[in-house]
C-alpha cells in the first residue's frame, strides 16, 4: 500500500468516527502529502535535467574551436560555455565570403577549421564578371 493510498483509508476511517479534530488532521496531512508528492515530482524533473546535463558534457570534447560529440557537431562553444546548452550549428554556403556554421540559437558565426568569426574572415575570391 503506497502512502496515498494509506492516507486515503485513514480518512475514511476518520469519517466514521464523526470527530471534527481528527477531520481537520487528516485533512492537514492529506494536504502535506499533495505537497510532498509534488515536491518530489519537481525535484525527480531537476534530477534528470542534471543527469542529461552531465552525460552531455561528458560527450561533448572541444576541438577545432568547437565542440564535438565523436563525430557529431560542430556545437556552439558560445551556448555551451555560457549556458551549458549543446546547440547544434548548421552549416552555411558563403557566396561572398567562406563557408561558415552559424548557431542558431545565438547566431554566432564561425569559420571552419579555425573557428575564424565570419566578421574577421577574409573575403572569398571569385573569378568572373563583377
């Protein structure tokens, strides 16, 4: 028998014995217990918030100015460093400038291999009419 179910019964039994003291205290613990059920629901959350946290950070290794998990990546090192958060970067064909990874969280923009910000990146050369 789970504790709720314990208290339930207990109530029950209180009802029958037509004592408004013994109503009130069960009444008090069945509302204690509804707050404890929802205490541990929220800290059982919080609990598997962290692990996923962890096993992320122990997956994710930092090479080439970004992260990777193996060969999954790149992820933004600007999101994980700051907010412990594994965004994933997408890849971007440069019509005037390099190819870059662009976050689309917080929008950083990197060049690969050296994680050259697109800012500070020099400028594709292209042949033909300009």
């Amino acid at each position: 028998m789970s504790w709720y179910e314990a208290i339930k019964v207990a109530v029950q039994v209180a009802e029958k014995v037509k004592d408004a003291e013994l109503h009130a205290a069960m009444g008090a613990l069945r509302m204690e217990g509804a707050r404890l059920a929802e205490e541990n629901a929220k800290l059982r959350d919080e609990n598997r918030e962290l692990r996923e946290k962890l096993a992320t950070r122990d997956a994710l290794e930092f090479r080439e100015n970004f992260f990777w998990k193996g060969q999954e990546g790149p992820y933004c090192p600007r999101c994980y460093q700051e907010h412990g958060k594994a965004s994933r970067m997408t890849e971007h064909r440069g019509r005037y400038i390099n190819d870059y990874y662009k976050c689309p969280v917080c929008e950083l923009k990197l060049q690969d291999p050296h994680g050259t910000p697109v800012e500070q990146a020099p400028v594709r050369r292209t042949r033909g009419l300009l």
